[in-house]
C-alpha cells in the first residue's frame, strides 16, 4: 500500500463502485422473473440424409518431436524436429 505524506495510508473509495453493482444486481433481478426467454427453430436433418460416422481423433507428440494425428504424421513449419 502507498504511503502519503505524513505517514496516512492510501486507500481507494469503493462506495461508488459498490453502489454501481447494486444498482445492477438489482436491475437483473427485476428482468430476470419478466423475461420469458424467445423461441428459436432448430434445424431438422433431412429425411434423406445419411447418418454421420463418428470417428475418434488420436492426436499427440511421439518421440523424437514428431506430431502423430490419426496415424498420420504431420510437419509444422515451426516444429524443430522435422
């Protein structure tokens, strides 16, 4: 903490930013109850569309530095081991 003249501690005045949060906290807690939400639409698949395959993704560092993702190995243009 910074020391005034005199030998007075400095201290901040939190009662304006207190007031501010109370002020908000209230607002939120009166449109909170009066607001319903809005209704949104979704998008449906279509009926002929194929379903999609979920597949795992395996991504990692082997040794040497080399980077692996699904079995196939990647190079970075800013990797040191190449």
């Amino acid at each position: 903490m910074a020391m005034l003249a005199g030998g007075r501690d400095a201290q901040i005045n939190v009662t304006p930013m207190i007031d501010i949060l109370l002020v908000l906290l209230i607002i939120f807690m009166v449109i909170g109850p009066a607001s319903s939400g809005f209704d949104t639409e979704t998008p449906q698949p279509a009926a002929n569309a194929a379903p999609r395959v979920q597949r795992d993704v395996d991504c990692g560092r082997k040794p040497m530095g080399r980077f692996e993702w699904t079995g196939t190995r990647c190079r970075f243009q800013n990797s040191r081991a190449s």
